[in-house]
C-alpha cells in the first residue's frame, strides 16, 4: 500500500517518503560520492540517511535539506574515521612521507575535505542544469572537445555552443556562490 502525501506546515501537501527516494537518491549518491570518493561507502550513507529519515519521519520539515545535511555530517564522520586509511593510500604514503602533505601542491586534509565537499556540491548542482547544458559541459569538459566539435554533434553554430557553454559556467558558479563554495583552484 502506497503512503498518501500528508499535510505539512500551512496545510501544503507533504511528499511521501517512497516520493522523497525516488527524487533524491540519485543526487544524494552524486553529493556522497564527491565527499567520499568511493561509490560504495556513498551508497552506505545515503543508505544510512534514508534510514535516519524513515526514524526521524514525523518530525523533518524539510526532507530534502535534512537529507543533505545527514549525509554531510556523516561523510565527515566516515573521512575523519578513516582519515590513516586514506592517507595510507595516498601517493604521499607511498613514498614514505607519512601524515605529511604533499609536497608539490601543498594540500592539508582541511583542504582536501574542502575538495571533496565542493566537488560534491558540483555534482548536485550540475543536477539542476537542463540535460542540454549538462551534456555540452560533459563534451567540453569530460571528452575535451572543441567548440567546433560540439558544434557538429549539437547540430547549433560555434558561437551559440560558446554562448550556452558560458550561460552554464555562469549559472554554475552562481550555484556553488549561494552553497558556500568559492574560490576552488585545482
């Protein structure tokens, strides 16, 4: 038996909890992936947060923020917790460089758990783009091609790939601005 949508706060119908998966187990899994890097201790947590959810059900106004937050904080939880096995597989340890930054970009663990966030909150942004922007950002940046190249697969002008490339960029930094995250060099 399907759960029927309850009345939230001002009498706006609520969205039931099978509702609340379906929308956001995908982008749940993009944001815990950026954070912890591994696809199967992403799915845990958002495995974990949807459990915490069903418990927690009467009292979350806002599931989806909750969602966010809960997967959040436990991915900090799971980076601080295996903190010595990560860095025992970064390319530092291999070399015999222990708990020591790397040398040749300098990052600490605050700046790497920055990374991560970020390119979680990428991820859940680059979710809110029109499918068309995705993909033009994917050809561009995932494939490398040029604007020319995009141009034939897109069937549009070199200038419009141009123009719809920067609306994208532009409403991605936008995005990542109104989420807290500025200023990520790579």
């Amino acid at each position: 038996m399907k759960a029927q949508p309850s009345a939230g706060a001002g009498g706006i119908p609520r969205p039931s909890l099978e509702a609340v998966f379906e929308a956001e187990q995908s982008p749940l899994l993009r944001y815990a992936y950026g954070l912890v890097g591994r696809r199967e201790v992403a799915e845990e947590l958002v495995q974990d947060a949807f459990m915490r959810l069903h418990q927690h059900w009467a009292e979350v106004r806002a599931p989806r923020a909750w969602l966010f937050r809960c997967v959040r904080n436990r991915a900090y939880n799971h980076n601080r917790d295996h903190r010595r096995e990560t860095l025992l597989d970064s390319p530092s340890s291999e070399r015999g460089e222990g708990n020591v930054p790397d040398q040749k970009c300098g990052w600490a663990p605050d700046d790497v758990l920055g990374r991560l966030e970020a390119a979680g909150v990428l991820h859940v942004v680059l979710g809110e783009l029109e499918e068309d922007d995705r993909e033009m950002l994917r050809l561009k940046y995932v494939e490398g091609l040029t604007y020319a190249e995009i141009s034939k697969r897109a069937g549009m002008s070199i200038g419009n790939v141009g123009w719809r490339l920067h609306h994208a960029l532009k409403i991605l930094a936008g995005s990542m601005k109104r989420a807290g995250v500025e200023g990520v060099r790579g």
